[in-house]
C-alpha cells in the first residue's frame, strides 16, 4: 500500500479506507463487509484488480501456508490450471476388499461397510434427532 494517494482512483482509496478500517478494529475483511453491510465481493475485486495493476504486492505462497487452502487465481484463458494429485480417500487395498464406507466415530469406534448402509441405521447409530 505504498502508491501515492493522486495515483490511485476513487474505488481504489475506498478499498485503502476500507482496509485501514477493519485493521484498527481488529477484523478481516469479510467480517467488516458483514458488520458495516458492505458486499465484501466488491472489496475483493478491487484487491485482484490493484493486485493486477501492481499497487498491491501479488499473494504469496510461504512453507508454513503449504497446507493450507490456496489463493484462488482468476482464470486467464490460454493458461493451463494447476492441479494436485493426492491419495485416494479409500486405500487400494481396502477398495479391492469391497469396502464401501467407513464410519468413524469421535470416540474411536469405526464400522467399514460393504455396501452403502441405509441413512435410518446410520442415524440410529450416531443418536442423531430428527
């Protein structure tokens, strides 16, 4: 947030306003769209597009936000997507046995089921209320 103030359009020191606003009261963005009625999508477009004109630094990946859920990127067309292969939910082995579902239970107990059990059963089981 270094640009100069003449630099930046009317949109652009209402994002800066915005930002400075939720920041000395303690929220996120979101939050403070939600406290003050603002539609908190205007505000993130208008990061994106500072962020596309320079006037913001660009989101970056550090080790520690490995984990974590990524940036969303806008689609450009002609670019190739980024994907991550990851494990499959069921083991190999466990799906070559038949398994179908597996619950687990907060307690530790855990049922693995050949075929999918019916939803009454399963209700039943977990002390779920209608």
């Amino acid at each position: 947030m270094n640009a100069k103030r003449e630099e930046l359009t009317a949109g652009e020191r209402r994002y800066l306003e915005h930002v400075r606003q939720a920041r000395s009261q303690g929220m996120g963005l979101s939050q403070y769209c939600r406290s003050v009625g603002l539609n908190p999508f205007s505000l993130y477009s208008m990061r994106r597009q500072m962020r596309r004109k320079g006037i913001l630094p660009p989101v970056q990946q550090t080790e520690g936000t490995a984990g974590a859920k990524e940036p969303r990127r806008s689609a450009v067309p002609g670019r190739f997507v980024a994907v991550r292969v990851v494990e499959p939910a069921v083991p190999v082995a466990a799906a070559a046995a038949g398994l179908v579902c597996r619950l687990r239970h907060p307690s530790g107990w855990m049922i693995e089921c050949g075929s999918w059990p019916e939803s009454s059963w399963v209700s039943a089981l977990v002390g779920a209320r209608p």
